[in-house]
C-alpha cells in the first residue's frame, strides 16, 4: 500500500465571523491539548460536575439533567425530540426558518404527528399563534420552537408560549443553539422544559457538543414511556445514568472537548452573564449600525432581532460569492451566506463569544469599504 | 446569581491501560489546540479529503463512503445499523460479550427481528455458527459480529463468514472499534461492507469520533429505503452530501476533533501499518507471558486473544476495586475491570496505540510485584 504523503496541519488564522464555528479563546485551545484521563477517573468524574453545575448556571435553571450531549447542536436537537415522542404522539412546531424545518424533519421521523405554525423566512411567529395551535390540538404532547433562528437572525419571543404550556400537560421545547451565552435564556423563569444549545457559538468552543437540560416535568414524560427510545446513543434514560451519582458506564465521553468546554463555562463566569450579554448587545447594535452605512439592509423583523447573529440583504450590485471569497482570502474573513430560500440574497454576520469583539467589526467593515469601492 | 469559582483545569498525568481511551500522542493534543476555521473554509474541506484518504487506507478499503461520523464508537455503531435496517428487516448478530448485546439493543430499537447467535463471554463464535444462521435465514438482510470484543479480549475471526456473506444479497457488518490500527483490518479483502470504529483505542485519538465505511452494495442498500433513516443526525444518505464534492451542509463538523484524527493518522502512516501491528502483538504477547507470572490466568479463548486488549482473571486474594485503586492513586495507571457478568472477575489490561510501549508494561508489572508481594 502506498504510504500517504499528507503534510502537517496549517491553516490559516481566521476571524470567524459567520453563524459559527465562532473563535475560540487561546485557554479553551489550550485546554482541549491537555493530556488525557479515563472516562470514570475520580478527577474526571470532578470535571463532569463541575461543568453541569456551571451548564445549570447558564441556563438559568436547577434541573438536575443538565449535560452536554456527546455531538453537535444537532445530535441535540434529536436528543430533545427522540427521548419523548412515541410513535403517534402529536407535535406542535414553529416553523420560520431552516431550524424549524430541520426540528420538523426529526420529529418526523419520530412517528410524531407534526402540526406545523409557519411564518415567513425572518419574522417572528406572534406567540398567540402557537398557544391557540395547542389550544385547538389539547392532545399535543410538545411545542417545539426556535429562539434564535441561525439562518434568519430573528429572536423568537418565549416567556408567553412558556406560561402558557407550564400549567399544561404539554411540554415546551426550545432550541438555543445560537442564544445561549449571547443573551438572556431563563430555563426555569420561562417554563421551559427541553432546551439544547450548541457549543460553537457564543460559547466559544469548538464544536462537538450540544449542553441540554430537561425539566422534571420532561424527564417524567420520558420514564413513562411504553417503548424504548429509538435511539441507543443518546438514550437519556440511560445517559443519565453516566451523568448522575451512579456513574453507570454508557458511551466513552469526548473527554478533551469536555475539558474546552469545562473552560469554556468559566471563562464565560470570569466575565459574567450580564456583561456578556450587553457585550454581545451594544456590538451588534453597532455592527447593524455600520453595515447599513454601507448599503446593506437588515433581513430580521425589527425588535426582533438577535445581537449575535446579523442577517443583511445585499446592497444593489454587490455579489454574494465573489465578495465573500475576497473577504476569506484577502482578509482572512469568513461571513455566512444564506441558506435554503434566501441563499445569495443575504449574508449571515455572526458576532458570537470571543468573536464579538470592537477589532473584529471595524477589521470587517474596513474590508468592505475597501472591496465595494 | 452566585458566581462559579471552579478552579483551572489540573488532571494527574495518567498512564492509561484500560480499554479506552489510550494516551494520546503530543502531536494530536497539539493538532487539536490549532485555531478553527470553519466547516465551509477551502482549507478546511482539504483537510476532510486527506482526512478521508488516510481513513481508507486504515480500513483496507477503496470504499468512497469512508469518513468519521461526528460521535463516538457507538455512534458509530448506531450508524452502522440505522441507515440499513428498516422495522420488520431480519438482523443476525453474534453475542458473545457486551458489544455483540449492544449490537442488538441498537438494532432492535430501529424495529429488526433480530437473530442471536450466542457463545459464552471470552470464547469466539464459530464462522460456521453464522453462515449456518444466513442459511436458515436466507432473508436476512445484516449478518453483525464485532472483530475485538473490548469486554472480553476475544478476536473474533472475519474471512469465512465474509466469503460467505459476499456473493449473497446480506451486508456483513463488523465493529472494529478496538482493533482498526492495532491489527489487521481488510475491509475490502474480507468482503466487510459496513464497518466502524472509534478513535480512542488503538488510533491514539481522544474519544468523540466513529470513522465509518460504506461498501456500494452498502450504500445501494441504504439509497434504496423505503422509509428516511430514524436518526438525522446519523443519515448518512444526507452526511455523504458534505464529505463529497457537494459540500453541502448538513450539520457542523467537530472540526477540532477532525484537527485530531488527522494528525494521529499522520502517525499511524509514519510508523506504518505493518510495523504498528507488529508492535501491537509483540508487546501484547510480551504482557500477556508477565502477568502469567505474577498468576494471572488469561480470560480469552487461546488462539484467539486480541494484542491490544488483555483480559485476564484476577490470581486469588486479589481484590478488584482496592487493586486498582492502588494502581491508578499510587502509580497513575489506570487498568480496565470486567463489565456485565465478568464484573468483579476480569481485569482489561489496555496496550492501544501510544499506550503499547515497553516501558507501561515495565511500570505496570513492577508496580503489579510491590502491591502483591
């Protein structure tokens, strides 16, 4: 067999400014180097707690199944429908966006009957809209929707669809992939009993986990269940388990990107939850600023859009992939383009965790003053 | 809220001997502390295609589908079983450890009829035993065995039952978790057509990733289903979109984690695989004949005793848990006990990767003499 000739790793250095993979902060890098333990070594077994009681804090909850799922904000999407919908069982989803269509298709394949409240792309859905769906579907057994909508930058209002489900039997369901650690999720304060994030974003970690916490509420719909979840790696029933005091054997755990992301909670703690999220407001109220200067005009509906996420139509003129490649190769700056419907209609400008500093704006928008000349 | 005050990330350096994960090279920690690019990034896809190639080299394989799937092992595992079975289809599994009982638990939740072939834990299930079971069963769609059963030490032997397998219409599917880059592992020669591993044995590689290959007949199988897969996150017919010149997006690499696997496959070429395998059993013969001496009794069948993977009884007046405990606080070795019925009755002495070198077996059977004498 041929032996491979493959050449050591060396990427350019970038600034990460799409809808994630965020930068990620030289302590978490460093982290993530450190030498190895096992899965069940007493001093891992510390780390495993000490990043649930730190996941609790940022979720604004005390649900004690508050974990990083072993895969992507993806795989936590999936934990968060497989482990409570039978076959049957009836789902109420908001859809605006390629995250609502993406929860659709999983619960889909869940046997779940999905009931589908669509809006179009970039507005929010009226919360009025999904309690009336679960007023005139009482048997619905999750009302699933997107608070921060990664390919549209609108910010789903929650606390009205939350009070609305808490006293119900119905569970709420929230996807935070891209709020979490950018701006205010109150788990408990908001009723919500499912809700999973990603770690890429504004958590500032590589990704490859997906932190998920589970009210009581949930976990007792999941223990009552008549069949098997159909999905043996993230089984929660059996996750738990691993996570818990008895520290049952289920998968090896993804030990170095739980050392990044154990690094990654305290450097969001070391500046606190309140700074944070005004770091990420004021930066994206100025990045909005500064691109609407240049022509570029704001997709998301306003008063509802995300600070960590900046969605923009193209000015007149200006052509999505050429200029994008300008900015990665001649600046070495990456933004998102559009997905789905609006793919090369608008650009997605992510101002997540390390990522949302003052330099990388003004880097930006110099480049782009400099390109649309 | 109160403020985290968890300290800076200190592991003791460990020397791990168990069944997983292995140390890992500097080399790897150093990839993985690499600044990330994104998913999308031209550099980054290079890294995927040689990423790809040196997989496909390790299976044996000129497989197209060849890629690692963004979970652990039994991510893999789930992978290898849901893109295949759909609910009703015939599934032939050898048990005869805890991975063969995993197989079965993963294919039963995707609705298989699942047919077990069962041997006692520690001996390996005769070739013959299986083709028997796909002639009695000729509508068996999946024949499943696992090559290195990480519970027992056992080697399972492959070729018969994939000669047989190849001119039928079944797929043979084999878990090689413990065994890829250890010892030998032909995919394409012994006629395997669904096979995944993990990169935390004898890869060297943290734990988070399951490289997994797809023979055609494979993907004809899968590309033909009636019903979507039940996992999206696992569906390969939409993940083969991204790792093909497609590119097209589905969920967000663990680009960190791939940083990883490609520098260790770097190492595995460098050393190359004849050489790596030779190592792997002259040292595992080499610990085998040492703990014989100090009165440890082999658990595995002769014969058919994995290198990497040394499952031994405990001598008498030996306790399990004290033992090892001494082992890891004393000495920082970190050796494997026995899982489901052998708990309590085995150790799992670990010599995968960068953890098979000389001087841990010097360490672990000198430090052995002072805890016993």
């Amino acid at each position: 067999m041929e032996k491979q000739m493959v050449g050591e790793l060396n990427p350019t250095p970038r600034i990460l400014m799409g809808p994630g993979p965020s930068n990620v902060h030289y302590r978490v890098l460093r982290a993530m180097s450190t030498p190895l333990v096992g899965h069940l070594d007493p001093e891992f077994l510390s780390f495993m707690d000490e990043t649930c009681n730190m996941l609790r804090d940022l979720f604004q909850t005390k649900n004690r199944l508050t974990i990083p799922v072993s895969g992507t904000g993806s795989a936590g999407m999936e934990t968060a429908f497989v482990n409570f919908i039978e076959p049957g069982d009836t789902v109420i989803i908001g859809v605006n966006g390629l995250f609502g269509e993406r929860m659709s298709d999983v619960a889909d394949r869940c046997g779940a009957k999905v009931i589908r409240v669509e809006e179009e792309w970039g507005r929010i859905i009226e919360p009025e809209r999904m309690t009336q769906a679960i007023k005139r579907n009482p048997e619905a057994k999750i009302c699933a929707i997107v608070h921060a909508e990664t390919s549209t930058g609108a910010q789903q209002p929650l606390e009205e669809i939350g009070s609305f489900c808490k006293p119900r039997e119905i569970l709420f369901l929230v996807d935070t992939v891209t709020s979490l650690a950018g701006c205010e999720v109150k788990v408990d304060d908001w009723g919500i009993d499912i809700c999973y994030s990603g770690t890429q974003k504004c958590l500032s970690v590589p990704p490859g986990l997906s932190p998920i916490t589970i009210s009581q509420k949930g976990m007792d719909v999941s223990h009552l269940r008549k069949k098997k979840v159909q999905s043996w790696y993230l089984d929660l029933t059996m996750i738990e388990r691993y996570w818990n005091e008895e520290r049952f054997y289920h998968h090896t755990a993804p030990i170095s990107m739980l050392y990044g992301l154990r690094e990654g909670l305290r450097i969001v703690f070391e500046e606190g939850l309140g700074a944070r999220f005004q770091r990420h407001q004021a930066l994206g109220d100025q990045l909005k600023m500064e691109l609407e200067k240049l022509g570029y005009r704001l997709f998301a509906q306003e008063g509802y859009r995300l600070p960590m996420l900046n969605s923009v139509y193209l000015p007149k003129g200006v052509e999505d992939l050429s200029v994008r490649k300008r900015l990665l190769n001649e600046y070495n700056i990456e933004v998102g383009g559009g997905l789905g419907q609006v793919k090369g209609k608008i650009w997605r400008v992510g101002l997540m965790g390390e990522t949302c500093r003052i330099q990388n704006i003004e880097c930006l928008i110099g480049a782009l003053k400099e390109i649309l000349a």
